[in-house]
C-alpha cells in the first residue's frame, strides 16, 4: 500500500533534518566517550602508581618508624652496634609481651640521656628492665624510665659495684615486689623515691629497706607524702637519740635498721604512744611528720622487718617479667608480631630505598638550578603546562556538557512515557465510564420509571418528527382536495397545540433531566413548529399511487451524488487511533 504524497513529502523532510543532527550527535558522543576514556586510562595510570607507591609505603612503614626512633638515639651519640642491639631486643619484647617496639626504642633516648655511660649491653638492659617493669606495675614507659633514672642516680655506687646490668634488673624485681606487696603502683614508688632523694642512702640504708619503708607508709598515703614523712625522720634522728637518750647508730656512726630503731622506742614508751609522749617525739625529732612515721612503723615492727628481709633476698627481675606476663594480651601479640616481621624485612630494603627517595629529594636543587639558569624556557613550560591543564578543564566541562544532555533526554523520555501511560489511563477510564453509563441505562429500562422515561421521550421524538418534517407532508398533502373542507378548522387546534406543545415540553424535558442518566436536549423553540400559513395551501387531491409513491418520488429528488471521499489525518496514525478511542 503505497503512502499519500503529502505524508511521503512530510517523511522525506523529516528524514533530511535528523540524518544530519544524528550524525553530528553521534560525534559528539564519540568526542566525549574518547576524552572520558582517556582520562580513566589517565587516572587509571594516576591511581596505580599511587596505589603502587602508598603499598610499598605500608609494606616498609614499621622499618621506616623503627629507622625514625633509632635516629632520635643515635643522636645523642650511641653507636650502631648500640642501636643494633637495641633493635633486636625491641624485637624480642614486642613479641613477648605484645607491646610497640618503636615506643620501646624511644624510651632508650630518656634513659641515655640520663645515664651517661652506658655500654651496648647496658642500654638495652635498662631499656628492657624499665619497659618491663612499667608493663608490670600499669605504668607508663617514660614514668619507669625516669624512675630508673631517678634510682641509678640514688644508688649509682651500688650500680658500679654490682655492674649496671645486674644492678637495674635487682631494681626491677624489687620494685615489682614491692608494688605487689604493698597495692602500690610504680608510679607511685617513683615519686616516693623522688621525694627522698638521696637522704637514705647518705645514712648507709639498703635499698631494699628503703623500699620496705616507703611501700608500708603508702598504705595510708601517697607516694609523694610518704617520702616526705620518711625524709623528716631521717632529719632528725641524729638529734633525737641525744634528746631521748637512746643511741640509733653503731660504733662506726652508721644508722641502726629501722627496726632496731622502732624496738628502742617502744622499749621506752611502750606498744602506743600518747598525747604526751607524741609531744615529747615531736621535740625530739623536731616534726610532727617523723612521729607520725613513727607510729605507722610501730604498728606492725615484724611486718616491716619480714618485708625489708623479703626485698633483700630479690636479685633478678624475675618478679617484674611474672606480673608483666601475666597482664600480656594474646591479640596484642599477635598485632605485634606481624608489626615486627615488616619491621625486620623492611629494615634489609630500607637502605636502598632510602638511597633512592633521597635521589629524588635530591632533585630539587637539580630542578632550582634549571630554572634560575634558564629562567624564560622554564616560563614557557609554565605556560605549557598551564595550557595542558586548562585543555584538560575544558575536555572535562565537555564532558559535564554531554552528561546534562544526556541526562535531559533521559528525563524527557521519562516524561514522555509518563504523559503515554496518563493518556492510556484516561482513555481507558472514559470506556469504562461509557460502558458503566450504558449499563445504568439499561438497568434503568427494567424498571417501571425507565419504561415512563422511554415513553414520554418516545412521543417526544415523534411529535419532533412530526414537526420537522411538516412541509414535506403538507407539500405531499397539497394535492388532497377533501382536506381542503377542514383547512380552517385544523389550524385552529393546531395553533392551541403548539401552544401547549411548547410549554409543555419544556417543563416535561427539565423534570426528565433531574433523573439520574436522562439528558434531553430541551432547546425546542416555538419556531420548530410548521405555521398556520404554512398548512393553507394544501390541496385535497390524491393521485394514483398513493402517499407511498410521492414521498418516494421527493425524497429520490432529493438525493446527491458526492463521489469518492479520501480523508487523510493531519496528526498521523497515532492520534487518529487517539481519537477515535477518545470518541468512539
């Protein structure tokens, strides 16, 4: 079936028009799907180098935090094999007790800034005492380290003699000894060691008797106060043994053991001491604060002499490593062990990748010198380069361009189906209203009022019958000559019922309408009635043929011939179906 020539021409010129726009379309989108593709393969480029570069960083992260540390140490003048020591033994820790082995390093850098001297053994020895020692007491690593720095400064004749080593491992089993006897904590034994100083040892008193001493007094206060209350006692005890009488040092002037000392005074004044005879300690020793130590200690004289005595007998840090064992956390070492195994692969590489990052650091005073000695062609790269970028920009807010069409054709497509499924909704709700209407109707016709409603309009279309086709008949009965006889008569009834015709119908159309479904057009004037005039020249004859043969004979008068009707729809196929299911 061949199409007509004005929709063939309306097809051609449609076709002329979109086979351009879609060809410079489709280069528009293969300009954007290239551009987009080049800068994914270039940040794809980008990104893996990146990705590249950050791994390697993660993968030598512990060997260059362990490089960082053992830096800070070797600055203040420790040898490598010092720090190589000190590596391998941060290693161990770490994996035994789960702790970091860079926070282990750093704490050296305190403990060689204290402690001057030290040899490769002994800075890893001390290192570890105090790391461990501060795991076992629920101290901090610098809190343990100044203390050990606080300790060797106290009993640095006794460290020299016992051999550095041997001495800060006696101080660590006996500080956690300590701490666990008493409910202390290495915190605090620091400050109660600080807070006495040197006063103690001065008088000849043991380590482990000072120990016992200030952990008893911490059962009632701090640290701090304890050392405080023990430092007043040893101020004046010299003058006290004059002014009670009793003698406190042997022959060679050394002061007696504290227990020695309590058994005396209680000798004296019994197991407690009242008002008056605190009075009287308080102007002996000149303090309240060395009476008061001396009441606490009285309390209990074999308690104190048992712990002094269990003190003596440490000689390792045995002790610390069994408190710090026990508050080891498994996940932790787990965490630390693969923490060290980087550090240790790492450090074999580290050399060659510190050689080659500072290789590339180094070019910058390459890259200062190129542009100082050639200061217009490092201009002209400038501009290049900013040429580059603002081509990039451009290709990028193309692509952004691009995006928004699409994105607006998308939307409009959208929009597009959204109004087609409106459009099939409401034509599909239109038939069914049509169908639900014709069925009222004829549920309408069951009933006695639908057969009243169907009869009054039945004789309403009759009589409009009637009337608008009223010259025909009147021409048709023209001839009749009998009717003649009662022309006059018959306009007379009919002028009175048009009359009533008219006022009668429309009251009858406008009570009809108020029900339900019914909707008769009452526009019926008085003027769709054939006049009087009009019904007057009818003539009473009546020929051979009858009624039938005339208005056959008029009506086939009448007829036109239009020929052949060709209808072609101005909108398309589309919305004539539209239409059509819209009216049909």
């Amino acid at each position: 079936m061949s199409l007509p020539k004005p929709l063939m021409f309306t097809v051609g010129l449609i076709d002329q028009i979109t086979k351009p726009i879609a060809k410079i379309s489709q280069q528009f989108n293969g300009l954007a799907a290239n551009y987009q593709a080049g800068t994914m393969q270039m940040a794809t480029g980008v990104g893996g180098m990146a990705a590249a570069g950050m791994a390697l960083q993660s993968v030598l992260m512990p060997a260059i935090e362990m490089d960082r540390v053992l830096g800070e140490v070797k600055s203040l003048g420790v040898r490598d094999s010092a720090l190589k020591q000190l590596s391998n033994t941060s290693y161990e820790y770490a994996l035994k007790y789960g702790k970091s082995a860079t926070e282990f390093v750093s704490s050296s850098y305190d403990i060689q800034s204290a402690i001057a001297g030290l040899s490769d053994a002994d800075l890893s020895a001390f290192t570890l005492s105090s790391n461990v020692l501060a795991t076992a007491t629920k101290a901090d690593a610098a809190t343990i380290t100044n203390y050990m720095g606080t300790m060797f400064g106290i009993f640095k004749n006794q460290a020299n003699d016992m051999g550095k080593s041997e001495w800060v491992a006696q101080v660590t089993g006996m500080t956690a000894t300590a701490v666990q006897a008493f409910k202390t904590t290495g915190s605090e034994m620091s400050s109660a060691f600080t807070s006495i100083g040197a006063e103690a040892t001065s008088a000849g008193i043991g380590m482990h008797e000072q120990m016992a001493i200030l952990g008893t007094l911490q059962s009632t206060m701090s640290g701090s106060e304890a050392g405080t209350k023990y430092k007043s006692f040893l101020a004046g005890v010299g003058k006290a043994q004059d002014a009670l009488n009793l003698s406190f040092t042997d022959s060679q002037g050394a002061m007696l053991p504290m227990v020695d000392i309590l058994n005396q005074i209680k000798g004296k004044y019994g197991d407690t001491l009242d008002v008056a005879e605190g009075d009287a300690l308080a102007k002996a020793f000149g303090s309240q604060e060395a009476v008061a130590t001396v009441k606490l200690l009285m309390a209990d004289i074999n308690g104190l002499g048992d712990s002094i005595n269990t003190l003596g007998k440490v000689k390792g840090m045995g002790k610390a490593e069994e408190m710090a064992a026990a508050m080891t956390d498994q996940s932790e070492r787990l965490s630390q062990s693969w923490y060290v195994i980087r550090a240790a692969l790492g450090s074999a590489v580290l050399p060659a990748f510190n050689s080659f990052v500072g290789w590339i650091a180094d070019m910058g005073h390459d890259v200062i010198w190129f542009t100082e000695t050639f200061p217009n062609l490092t201009k002209y790269i400038g501009y290049t380069a900013i040429a580059f970028t603002g081509l990039v920009i451009a290709g990028g807010a193309f692509t952004v361009m691009m995006g928004a069409a699409k994105m607006a054709m998308t939307a409009y497509g959208v929009s597009a189906m959204a109004w087609a499924g409106i459009n099939t909704l409401l034509i599909s709700g239109l038939t069914a209203l049509r169908t639900t209407l014709f069925a009222v109707n004829m549920l309408m016709m069951t009933t006695p009022l639908g057969w009243i409603v169907a009869g009054i309009a039945g004789a309403i279309v009759a009589v409009g019958a009637l009337i608008y086709y009223w010259d025909d008949l009147t021409s048709a009965f023209s001839d009749w000559g009998w009717l003649k006889a009662i022309t006059g008569i018959f306009a007379s009834v009919w002028g009175g019922v048009k009359s009533i015709f008219n006022d009668s119908m429309d009251w009858i159309i406008d009570k009809l309408n108020l029900i339900p479904g019914v909707d008769i057009d009452a526009s019926m004037s008085s003027s769709s009635m054939p006049s009087v005039a009009a019904m007057a020249p009818v003539q009473a004859r009546v020929e051979r043929g009858g009624i039938t043969q005339n208005l056959s004979t008029a009506n086939q008068s009448k007829s036109t011939s239009v020929g052949t009707v060709n209808v072609y729809p101005a909108k398309g196929d589309e919305n004539f179906m539209n239409y059509v299911e819209m009216h049909g």
